[in-house]
C-alpha cells in the first residue's frame, strides 16, 4: 500500500528558519497529488523530508502504514524524480534506467525484463543506446520517469520535472505523465509553482504558503471555494479580483457599498457570516466580470478606463482602471506576510487595476469609458482583517 499520512510535521532550519510548519495530510494509496504554491513556500522541502533527503523536526510521518521517520532513503520504498533529471551522462538509456536495480542486486535477467518494459512505456524503445547528451528534454524526462518505474516503488516524488521544458513540451509531457499514472495507478506527489499543472494533474492539490498548508482539496472546489483569499489569488488564471466593501442592510435588502457605487447582494447565501456595517473583501474572478458602455450600468457599474486588452483568441483579457478615488484595491500576494500575532497581514495594491476574461468577439477599444457590471451570484466575501473566505459562492461545491 503506497498511502502516505504526515501528522504535525515540522521542519526549523538551524538558522531558525521555519520551512515547513505543522503540516497535517493524508494521501490515498494510488492518489495524484500536488504541492503547489510560490518559491520559498515549503513544498519542496517537504517532499525531501518524505523522501528521508531532509529530516523532520517535529511530527510523524507514515508510507503504507509504517512510521518512516527514521528510515535512510533507501528503505522507504519510493522514487524521486527531480527538476535536473540526475542522469549519469557516461551512461546509455539502458543503463542510466537500470543502474538502481542493478545496485540492489536484481538479477540481469530480471533487469532487462524491468528496462524493456519501462522503455516500451514511455516510447523510449529505440533510444535505449543513446547517451543523455544525444536526447531531447522531454526524452530525458521520460529516462528520469523510467529510472522510476522499474523500482516498482509504493510512491513516486516528482520535484517539478517539467519545469526546464518549454511551454509547447511542457502541455505534452503533462498529458503523458496523467496517462502514466492512469496506467500504473501508483501514489504520486508532483511539486510545481504552476497552477495550471496543478489544476490539470492532481486529484487532489495542497496550496501552500510561508511553510503552511492553505488548503487540500480537489481542482474544482479549489477555484470554487477557496478558504481565504490566498488560495483565491493563487488559483485561477488571471488571478482573482479583490476590492473593499462595506456590507448594507440584511437579507432581500442586503447590498455591497464599493466606492460610490451599491451592488445589490440579496438573497444573502446561506452560510454568510456579515452583518450591516461590517467591512470585507469582495473577490470576482475575470471571467465573472461583465462590461457595458459607460452609464449603461447605472449605480451598480464600477467606472473605469480600458487600459490594455490582450486577445489571445477565442477569448480576451481586458485590464481596466477603476476611475473611482474612493475604491480601494486589496493585494492577495500580501496576504503570506504575517504579523507577531501571526494573523495575515493585508496590503493594498497601488494599482487601481480591475482584470476581465471576456469573449474575443466581444470587447471594448482600449482607452474606452466602460461600466463593469458584477454577476453577484458568482463573488466570494473574505474577512477584512483576517482574509478567510466568509461563505461559499453561491453555485460552489460544498
């Protein structure tokens, strides 16, 4: 059983850097997931110290059951595949893919049959000859994934393989690693910065910042209900739209006072935790934005000026400055930054900038006055002060 289960791992550099912070997670047996979140999070540390390369600090951790803590790298039973591949440049694909078994001891016999059958996995049947020097990037990714294979491991560590691919090679290999795991059906961690890979490959993705985990949770519940607005500017491309509001009146009445301007937020969804008077975040995705001509959108439009638009066909991204002073713009990416009472700490953004997702076939000329209207049904509300996620959006999994 490849199940993987850290209870409370902690990981305090000498220095007193704190890389990884109480860290609880339970992997299924057969499960894809990713660790995801920007440089200096933790992700990769972590991933070491499950593959016994770091040691932990503080806590436990488990592979099919068994408490692996003190166990050497050897005797964990897994293979990690790493960003620089570690192919040994003297070697051919045949021996670079079978070099650990022959150190364990494995017949040649057995070998040969293990290396055959990987090659013929990965398309790498009639490379097995060449030296690293004479492959492509994406083939001596897949030797890296080979050497891997024939281990026969419970779990697969994979720290960020596609990273030095380019981006063509980079949607290839992403597909060949899903239809990979689909075949062999082995417990896999992939540690990536990039959130489409994340969103594209994991069953399950752990977000992570400053050493913490955010949130473990499926793609789409993810991007549906984030549980604070890190997660929320993490995941979605363009990131997610954050702007100050002040909640007014209750129930059928209820609306959202942004600026001058009052949108409208009745019925409250169930599962609201905001009074009248109190302050929030509202956070809109791009693609939730809609636009009309400049007065078009009476009270509930936010004024503002085309500034940019990118058409990257069949759709169009639209930066917009909001015109209005009295609207402030919050900064997501602020939100990692902590104070001595370890609550997050969020800054304003100086740009006055609003991003829209639209239809390529329908979007204003740049330099334009435009109103942007806000599907209400689909906005998240996070906590002014603390950045957590005040209820789910309406139409969200739960």
């Amino acid at each position: 059983m490849g199940s993987i289960s850290l209870k409370g791992v902690n990981k305090v550099f000498p220095d007193g850097t704190v890389a990884v912070k109480n860290v609880d997670l339970d992997i299924d047996d057969g499960e894809f997931v990713v660790f995801v979140g920007p440089s200096g999070c933790g992700k990769s540390t972590l991933l070491r110290m499950i593959a016994g390369l770091e040691p932990l600090s503080d806590g436990e951790m488990r592979i099919g059951g068994e408490v692996i803590n003190e166990l050497p790298p050897r005797d964990r039973d897994i293979a990690m595949v790493f960003q620089s591949y570690a192919l040994y440049p003297h070697m051919t694909v045949r021996q670079n893919i079978g070099f650990a078994l022959q150190q364990h001891g494995i017949p040649n016999a057995e070998i040969d049959r293990r290396v055959n059958e990987a090659a013929r996995i990965l398309d790498l049947s009639n490379l097995l000859n060449r030296k690293p020097k004479e492959l492509s990037g994406g083939q001596r990714q897949r030797v890296a994934m080979g050497r891997a294979i024939v281990r026969h491991p419970k779990a697969f560590l994979l720290d960020e393989p596609l990273s030095n691919l380019d981006a063509k090679l980079r949607v290839l290999m992403r597909a060949e690693l899903g239809r990979l795991h689909a075949r062999l059906g082995v417990t896999t961690i992939h540690v990536t910065h990039d959130q489409i890979e994340a969103m594209t490959l994991g069953n399950r993705i752990a977000v992570f910042s400053a050493g913490a985990l955010q949130q473990y949770d499926t793609p789409h519940a993810l991007y549906g209900n984030p549980v604070n607005i890190f997660v929320a500017g993490f995941i979605g491309s363009p990131a997610m739209n954050f702007l100050e509001a002040t909640v007014i009146g209750t129930g059928d009445a209820a609306s959202l006072s942004i600026g001058t301007s009052t949108v409208p937020l009745h019925p409250l969804p169930e599962g609201a935790h905001v009074a009248t008077g109190d302050k929030v975040i509202v956070g809109i995705r791009p693609e939730h934005l809609l636009w009309l001509p400049a007065g078009a959108g009476s009270q509930t439009g936010l004024r503002a000026r085309v500034e940019l638009v990118e058409r990257i066909e069949p759709e169009s991204f639209v930066v917009a400055s909001l015109t209005d002073p009295t609207i402030v713009i919050r900064a997501a990416d602020d939100f990692v930054k902590t104070r001595a009472d370890d609550e997050p700490e969020l800054a304003r953004s100086d740009a006055r900038l609003v991003t829209m997702r639209l239809n390529a076939d329908k979007v204003p000329d740049r330099g334009s006055s435009i109103d942007i209207v806000i599907d209400v049904g689909r906005i998240h509300l996070f906590g002014s002060r603390t950045g957590k996620n005040l209820r789910m959006a309406a139409g969200s999994p739960a």
